[in-house]
C-alpha cells in the first residue's frame, strides 16, 4: 500500500472514531476523546500534504469528512 493511500485510510479510521463517538453508546464523547481524534487528523493532513500538496490534502481531507459525516 502506498504511503498517500496508507495516510487516506488513517483519515478514513479517524473520521470513523469520531463519528462513534460523537453517535455511539456514549451520548456525549468527552472533549479530550474528540481533541484526540482532530490532532491524529491534522497529524495526517501535514503527513500527506508533504507528500501531495497543502491543497489536495485539504481536499482529500474535505471529502473524505463530506463522505463519512
């Protein structure tokens, strides 16, 4: 798996997380749960704008938020 795809579906597993917890059996997720989930996304977002440019990781990123949420 290519580095760019192996960094989509991170993106893909954090957007995930988010939803579950945000949706799931807890009605409310904590601050610091959702915090988590934003700083492993922007920790992505930099890994494949290094790799694709600032603009097409924001879009991958827009996209894949537009897809799951």
């Amino acid at each position: 798996m290519s580095e760019i795809m192996r960094l989509r579906a991170r993106i893909e597993e954090e957007i995930e997380a988010m939803k579950r917890a945000m949706n799931g059996f807890a009605v409310v997720a904590s601050h610091e749960a959702i915090t988590h989930h934003y700083e492993r996304l922007d920790a992505c977002l930099e890994q494949l704008a290094g790799r694709v440019g600032e603009q097409a990781a924001i879009e991958t990123l827009i996209a894949e938020l537009e897809a799951r949420l």
